[in-house]
C-alpha cells in the first residue's frame, strides 16, 4: 500500500502580514495627500485585512470612508479602531466628524467630547464641538466650545467667524459684526466674513454700506452667492432669510451674472 500524500501547509507569519498591512496603510496615506482618494481605498482595505489588529488600518480605513461620504462605512471601521484603542483620541474626533456629516450632532458631540477629555488642546474638535451645537441650536455651549479654540489659538479666525453666526442668530446684529470684523483683522482676505458683514449691514439699513461690501466679498469667491453653500457653512436661518433679501437685489444679481461670466484663468504647472 502506497503511504498517502500528506498535504502542503502554508506557514503564516502574522507579524510578516501586520507589518506587510501597515506599510499598505503609509501608501494609502501618502495617496490621499496626492487626491487619490480610490487608491487609497483600496490600499485601506487591503490593510485591514492584512492588520486586523492595528487601530492604525481601521483608522485610515474609516477616515477615508468618511472623504466618500460613505459615513456607515465610516463610523463601522472607525468603532472597530476604538475597540483596539480605546485611549487614542484621533479616534473619537475622527468618529465625531464622520457623525457630524451624517447629521448624527448628539452622536458627534458625544465622541468629540470623548476625545477631548483624552487631548484636551486640540483647537479643531472644540471647533468641531461647536458646529455640532451650533447645528442643533445650542447657542451658549457653541460660544463655549468656539471659545475654548480661541484659547489654544487666539488667531484661529474660522471659531471668531462661527461666534459671528451664533451672535446673529441670538439678535445680537452688532456684536455678530465685532467678531466678523475681528476675523478680518487676522484673515483680510476671506470673504465669508466680509459677506457676512454686508448681510449683517444690510439688515440694519445700511443698504449703501452693505451693497459696497458685499459685491467686495462676491467678487473675491462668487460661491457665497450659492443659497446652499451657507448652509454648508452652517448659516444660521436668521442669517440666510436676510442673504436671500440682499441676493435678490438687482444690483446684486447683475453682478453675479457678470462674474459668473468671467473666463476661468487656468494656470499651467
């Protein structure tokens, strides 16, 4: 009787496939700076499978989900990082981002107050963090957070801007355009306060002021004529009912048609 053929067993080294899975992940790191958001997927993927163990891979992993607005994805693989490393902070902002984009504000909050107790001075979560109240209209716990941003960085002119938005929406016209006004002074040339202000003037009468500044602001990013993009930016509805009033001046109106109809000018590498 001939002695039967013994199958071949494959030897696996795990720390080969770990750190085979986390140079993956360095690729996918190293693609999405370049905008190559597919890729680096894919890499991502690959990763996790490869490194199941690393909170790295899923952290890449659910992050990159989050860009693809893929938000169940994202917060599935960004909770399975959390549960290999419960202490890393980057994680529960990072959850607390992709909550905020699936409009989840309690959720956000929620995780970004988590990883805030684990790095206290991170200036984009207590940003985060306020949005997030902001959106559900938590007027005095948004001004806090914002604040809390200023403290850690005094010139970090996006949390004077949002104080701006929560200040309107409160009625306090005048105080909204002092933290407007105080963005420029960091910032001359970004033009969501400058619209803001002219909104603002307009609201107060001002139409001569506001008309002035407010074709400024629209010819410096003619996106801010856009409805939608406000609300992006997280316009209060105070705020929005008075840009649609100074939108739909005909002043106003001739001179979106006339930007809109400028030529692009492409510059070549």
């Amino acid at each position: 009787m001939g002695q039967a053929l013994l199958p071949y067993t494959v030897q696996v080294n795990v720390r080969d496939l770990e750190e085979q899975g986390l140079k993956l992940a360095q690729d996918a790191v190293r693609l999405i700076r370049f905008g190559r958001t597919e890729l680096a997927l894919s890499r991502a993927l690959m990763a996790s499978q490869l490194a199941p163990r690393r909170y790295q891979t899923w952290l890449i992993l659910g992050t990159l989900y989050a860009q693809e607005r893929k938000f169940d994805e994202a917060i599935e693989a960004l909770q399975q990082a959390r549960s290999l490393a419960s202490e890393e902070a980057s994680i529960y902002f990072a959850l607390g981002s992709a909550r905020f984009q699936k409009t989840d504000y309690q959720g956000a909050i929620e995780d970004l107050q988590a990883g805030l107790r684990l790095r206290p001075e991170t200036t984009d979560a207590w940003f985060d963090l306020g949005n997030a109240h902001l959106m559900l209209k938590q007027y005095s716990e948004a001004k806090i957070a914002f604040n809390r941003a200023l403290a850690i960085e005094k010139d970090f002119w996006p949390a004077l801007t949002n104080i701006g938005l929560v200040l309107f929406e409160e009625g306090d016209v005048r105080g909204a355009i002092d933290k407007w006004q105080a963005s420029l002074v960091i910032d001359p040339q970004v033009a969501e306060p400058q619209i803001a202000i002219a909104v603002a003037n307009f609201s107060l009468g001002d139409r001569e002021t506001a008309l002035a500044q407010g074709l400024a602001a629209l010819r410096s990013d003619i996106r801010y004529a856009d409805i939608e993009f406000l609300r992006q930016n997280l316009w209060g509805e105070r705020l929005i009912a008075v840009s649609q009033s100074f939108l739909a001046l005909p002043q106003v109106q001739t001179a979106i048609t006339e930007i809109q109809r400028q030529p692009v000018t492409v510059i070549s590498p």
